[in-house]
C-alpha cells in the first residue's frame, strides 16, 4: 500500500490544482483518474466549448468580411467533422499539458475509478477491474459534476443529448431545440446557430441567461433574436417524442402547449454533483441537499477528508474550484489563507456578444437595502468598438451610494470576458467609483468603457 501526505480524487480544476499547490508546498501527493487529466473542465467544458465558439466566430467574421472592404472569392463553408476534430484537439492538448505538470511536480497519478474505503484511505479500480488501495493523511475530493438529468427529458445520448454529445456530434443538425439558457445553453445555441442550425431555446424563467442583471439577460435574448435564433422564455418542455425524422417536442407557456420538430433536443439545464459510488455513506461524510457539507476551508465532518468544487457550496465554475483547492491545501499545511468571498465571484458566457458579471444586480442591491448609483456606459459610443464592428452592448456599473463602493458589474459586448478581472479586483480592494474614473484607461479600449461607466453614475462621462 503506498502511503501519501495528500491523495486528491479527481483531476479537473479543482483537484489538479490542489494537488500542484500541495507539491509547491512540500506535500507527497497522488491524484486519482477515472478518465483524463483536466477533468470535464478542459476534456468536455470549458476548453473544447471554447473551440468550437472560435471557429464559429471565425465563420461569422468570415461571412461579413465585405464589411471590412474584404472581397472573398467564394462563400466560406463549414466542415463540420474538422471542427469538431480541431476542439477535440484543443482538449487532448491541454489533457497532455496536465500530465506534464504532474511530472513536472513530481505527483503521483494513479488511473481508475476511486472510492473511499476508510478516512484514510481510496481503492482504486482500474479498467481491468484489478483493485488498488492508496493511502493517505489527508483526502481532498473534487470528484466534480455531470449534465443534469430531467424525469420528462431523459437523455438517450442520441436524440435527446448532453453537452459532451454536443461537442462531438457526428453530425451538424439541421435543426435544435436547446432546453436551458444557461452559460452552457447559450454558448451551444450560439455555436450551432453561427454555422447554420436552426436553433430554438427553451427557458422556464423570464429571461435567457437567468442569473444576471435584468438588462443584460434583455439584451442577449434581442441580440440573440436579431440573429435568428427563437428564444421561447416562461416556457418548458413537457416532453419529447423520437421520431424517423428526430424530436418532437411538447413546449408549454402561457398561450398554451405547442408541438416543435427539431433534429436533436440539447438538454442543458445544469449539472449534478458527482457523490454517488465514492464512499461518502460508508466513511460517514455529512451531505445536504446533494451536496457535501465542508467549513470554510473544505473540511468535512471527518477531519480527515476535504471537498472541493462542484460538490460542495459555492458557484459550479472552474476558477471557483481552483481557488478553493488551494485554500484547502494552504490550510491543510498550516498557513492562514483568506476565506473565498462567493460574492465576489465572475461569471462569463461566451456567447457573440459576451457576458460576463461580478457582485450585485441592480436588483438585489436593492433587495439587500442600498440606496445606489447606477451607470451605464453603451458601447455604441465606443471608438473602439465602432473599428471593430462590435457596438452591441454597455457596462454597468453599480455603486454604494453612501461610499461611492463597487457592488456589482454588468457586461455585455466583444471582449467582456477579458474586461471583467479589473472590478474582480476592484471590488476586492473596495474601490470607489472616483477611484476607477481617476485612474487613467487606454483609449481606444473596449475597456475604457469601465472609467466612462463609472462617470456616468456620477453625471460626469464625457463620450455620451
């Protein structure tokens, strides 16, 4: 039996994270595998999506390039299996970057299914059943998530699909019905959409992408709209019929129940932690609400074991995984890490235009009792995203009325994504508004449209 400092079930995000961090700090660590290093993140998530989303937007640009007084002498075409092969390629690569920082930190990988066995201790199964047990003083678990399943929409991986079946289809779909727009919904309507599927989304709540501000989930489902895409919200699907010809779908909202045929049915309405079958009834692991229960710092109700990631409390992201494997570990070795802030975590979707959030809506700001400033900075009046052809969107900016403090920001636009990690570290520091709009941007930026936002709230912006 090998005995380690700290064995890590689960090498996404959060697991190879924590376990590079432990090495960083003197540990001997081991990290278990059941498929490939990097997890659903960089295998079947967050990466690869991004592949797919590049060559659509590459399609997009391509399609509109009279525009830029750019003459193409034919139409450009899609060749569906190359995209998907060029993601897939993507995905192998960073999986190979992640079995190279484990050698280069000197962790030990142990391939196989794991499972808890004792406090102390994970058996490992391995494709040819044969069974191995790895000790360890402490046990971190980042075991992760998967595609939701619905009771009136099971997934039968071929009709009605997930999101690791919408990234390797066969196939492009002539026709899609896309039920959830969530980040994952709304970049897969998005793909499909640029390269000619006909797309429909489905959402049960008022408005796409739920969980941000009011005015940015309006203006993706217009932008969205004007594209082509249907966007059906207050909506759900009741169920799905298989026929010859694909799906049949039962869609109900206000008016009534209506029939919509598509190729393939995408269910992406969230996604299910991964506790089952790793141990957690038979050592004793406090779980709630189907999620394992932790302090601050990832420690169950026995000493011994950790969770990090999709399992536990906070947001199901990649970098929120990441953060919280390292203040696992640092706590673990002894040091006094700052706990997570969930408050002041980004989210991003990448859709065409982006979004990306950090803090308060202007709704909840107010539900939590603050009196606010609120500004809005469109990027119509952007110099720079007038050259670039990208004038959809605006940044909004929320602010504590009394201290003029960052309570939220909300974008929607080209770039956002890459916008958003300076109010991440704003609202960290408790920047004020003055602070923001003293602090010289570079113009032309998209990113300047943060300064001219922050004016705004205080009736000095200068472009609008």
């Amino acid at each position: 039996m090998t005995k380690y400092d700290i064995i890590i079930l689960g090498s996404g995000p959060g697991g190879y994270v924590a376990a590079i961090r432990a090495s960083q700090l003197g540990f001997k660590v081991g990290i278990v595998e059941r498929e490939n290093l990097g997890g659903i993140c960089l295998n079947w998530g967050c990466i690869p999506t991004k592949a797919l989303l590049k060559s659509a937007h590459v399609y997009e640009d391509m399609n509109h390039a009279a525009e830029y007084g750019i003459t193409l002498d034919s139409a450009p075409q899609i060749d569906f299996p190359k995209v998907i092969e060029r993601s897939r390629n993507v995905a192998s690569g960073m999986s190979k970057g992640i079995d190279y920082l484990m050698k280069k930190n000197k962790i030990d990988v142990i391939m196989g299914n794991g499972k808890l066995i004792s406090p102390t201790q994970i058996e490992v199964t391995d494709k040819e059943n044969q069974k191995n047990i790895v000790e360890a003083d402490h046990i971190i678990l980042a075991t992760g998530a998967r595609s939701k399943q619905l009771p009136n929409l099971p997934q039968d991986g071929k009709n009605v699909i997930g999101y690791r079946e919408a990234m390797t289809l066969p196939k492009q779909p002539k026709s899609m019905i896309v039920v959830g727009s969530g980040a994952i919904g709304c970049e897969f309507a998005n793909f499909y959409h640029t390269i000619g599927t006909k797309v429909t989304i489905v959402e049960f709540l008022p408005n796409i992408v739920p969980n941000e501000d009011v005015e940015v989930s309006k203006q993706l489902g217009r932008c969205f709209k004007k594209s082509g895409i249907k966007v059906m919200t207050s909506a759900s699907v009741e169920h799905v019929e298989i026929s010859e010809q694909g799906c049949i779908a039962t869609v109900k909202n206000k008016k009534g129940e209506q029939k919509i045929e598509a190729e393939i049915v995408l269910s992406a309405v969230g996604v299910t932690p991964n506790i089952e079958n790793i141990g957690l009834e038979e050592v004793g692991i406090n779980i709630e609400r189907g999620k394992i229960v932790v302090d601050d710092y990832y420690q169950t109700n026995i000493p011994s074991v950790y969770a990090i990631g999709d399992i536990v409390k906070g947001q199901a992201l990649a970098h929120v995984a990441s953060a919280e494997g390292i203040t696992c570990v640092e706590k673990i070795a002894g040091k006094t890490p700052r706990v997570i802030n969930y408050n002041n975590i980004p989210g991003c979707t990448y859709t065409s235009p982006e979004v990306a959030s950090v803090g308060l809506t202007e709704e909840k700001a107010k539900e939590l009792g603050h009196n606010i400033k609120v500004g809005k900075f469109p990027f119509s009046a952007s110099g720079k995203a007038n050259a670039s052809n990208a004038k959809d969107g605006f940044v909004k900016l929320i602010f504590d009325d009394k201290h003029g403090e960052l309570l939220g920001a909300h974008m929607i636009g080209a770039n956002v994504t890459e916008m958003i990690g300076e109010m991440v570290v704003g609202k960290n520091l408790e920047i004020t508004a003055h602070e923001i709009i003293n602090s010289v941007h570079p113009h032309p930026t998209m990113n300047e449209a943060i300064m001219e936002a922050a004016a705004a709230a205080y009736d000095e912006v200068i472009h609008i």
